[in-house]
C-alpha cells in the first residue's frame, strides 16, 4: 500500500520570494526532513516519493483560499501515511494559526482517509513561542487534541549545520538566530558548504539565491566578505562557484559606468548654462549633487 505526503503552503499575504521555500523543498526534500525532522526522515521510503498536483481549501474563518502547492506521495516503511508539512515563510505570527493547522488537516483527512503528520515551519524574523496544539474540550467532556510538529527557525543555533553539508540547513542559515555582527560569517559559512557539497549549478544557485532573499549583505559587507574570503584556503573554489560574483562585478561597473555618464552629461548641461532645476529633470539627479558638479567644474 502507498501513503501518500503532502507539503501545505499557506499563501496568506503571499510575496514572491515565498516561492523560493516552496523550490527549496521541492528540490530537497529528503534533506529536508533529514537536517530538521530525523525521526520523520527514518521511517519515510524515500525511493516512492512522487509529486501530487496542489489541493485549494477555502478558509471558512475569513473566506480566504489557500493552496497546497506542494504536494507529495510516499510510502512509509511497513505503514501508510498521509504528512502535511505546513511552510509559512512569513514575518508575522497568526493568532489562530494552531485552529487553521487543524482545519487543514481535517480537509485533507476528509478526501484521503489516511493518517496524516502535520507539520508547520516559521521562518519569522523573531523569537516567538508559538502554540502547536489545538484542543477542543467541554467542562464535563475532552472531544480531541491535535498537535503539529513545529520548526522555528529562529530559535536554531546555525552553527549547528555547519558540518552537516545539508542544502536545506544552508539555504536557512539566513533564518536562523545569527547576530546582526554575524552577518558576513554566516554568508562565508554557507559559500565553505557550497564548496564541500559539490551540487550542480542550477541547485548551487537556488540555495545562494534563497540565502540573499533573506541575509542580503549591503556594499561594505559585500567588500568585507570578498576580503576575507581571499584569505581563506577555500578562497579560490568559493569564487569558482557558479553564483554570479563575476557577474555582479560587471554588473556594478556598468552601474557605475552609467552614473559616470549621467554626471558627465549634467557637467555639459551646466558649462553651457543650464539651470539646477533643468539638469535635475533631464538626468534625475539631486539638487545637492548637480551643486557640486558645478562647483567642480
């Protein structure tokens, strides 16, 4: 007998990026559960998985439709069993989200009849404790119990996945309860994993693409980070590693390039007397910096 598995996103306030979760564990999802849910990860045949088509529940709280866009079929050693992992890669903690969890699961239960594992991943920015159980009990009678499994990114120590060359625990390294002084490190610890693991390009760049989605790194970071890793004895095969940092290179002196010409341009305007107020409308620039074009002419 199969059983079958189902990976539920929520799309509540859905942003683009929410889409690079759902890619993630597509792409990975045995290393999934093997970096966060071992004891799942143990009993699950990972040789029947096999991709469903998404399910689409109304809520009934609010109207709303949501959609299980990741949907997967397996066979659970010896047993079947229906696991719903819920993935909610957003930024804010919903109050009845313990009650949504349960609803899902009873809609899924209503149309396969299987056992079913919930589970459901915040990725939130902080440190919240979030409820895993929804109980429905009478002063005099306890109907049910229904509890999730619960993975809370933040509250992961990162420099716990540095040695376990696991795609997933890289890719979420830009989730987990770094300190704001340990931005660059965690960008150089994930680029040392990408060179131990030996993925191809295409799975390279989706971690190094989830990764900058949330631990973005600005210009002096960026200069840092570059410095530091020629320093490393990992140094040459991290910038051999096929995420772009050529490409950004060229990237910004094309930035600067034009920047260059546009200020040129306005120095031109200016010798031949044009006014502030016209070169700020032909080039965009500010006030401030067509001020001191002129005075540097």
């Amino acid at each position: 007998m199969s059983a079958t598995l189902l990976v539920h996103e929520d799309h509540t306030r859905y942003i683009p990026h929410d889409q690079l979760f759902k890619e993630l564990i597509h792409t990975f999802f045995e290393e999934f559960l093997e970096a966060f849910f071992p004891e799942v990860h143990h009993h699950i045949d990972f040789t029947s998985i096999k991709p469903l088509s998404g399910e689409v529940f109304t809520d009934l709280i609010d109207g709303e439709s949501r959609k299980a866009d990741i949907v997967i079929e397996a066979k659970l050693k010896g047993e079947d069993t229906l696991i719903i992992i819920h993935v909610e890669p957003q930024s804010y903690s919903q109050p009845n989200f313990h009650e949504r969890m349960y609803h899902y699961f009873s809609l899924l239960y209503n149309k396969y009849r299987k056992p079913i594992l919930p589970i459901a991943i915040f990725s939130y920015d902080e440190k919240r404790n979030e409820q895993n159980e929804f109980t429905i009990a009478f002063p005099f009678f306890h109907v049910l119990t229904f509890n999730f499994l619960l993975l809370e990114l933040r509250k992961m120590n990162w420099r716990n996945y540095l040695e376990s060359n696991n795609p997933v625990a890289a890719a979420l390294l830009s989730k987990m309860g770094y300190k704001e002084n340990e931005r660059i490190k965690v960008k150089i610890e994930l680029l040392r994993m990408l060179t131990k693991m030996e993925l191809n390009p295409a799975k390279t760049r989706l971690i190094h693409s989830f990764f900058e989605k949330y631990l973005t790194l600005n210009e002096r970071e960026e200069e840092e980070l570059m410095d530091e890793i020629k320093q490393l004895k990992e140094g040459e095969q991290i910038l051999e590693l096929p995420i772009s940092y050529e490409e950004r290179g060229i990237e910004k002196g094309i930035k600067k390039g034009i920047e260059r010409g546009i200020k040129k341009v306005a120095g031109e305007l200016l010798k031949e007397g044009s006014s502030i107020e016209f070169v700020a409308k032909v080039t965009h620039l500010d006030r401030e910096e067509i001020e001191s074009i002129r005075e540097n002419l």
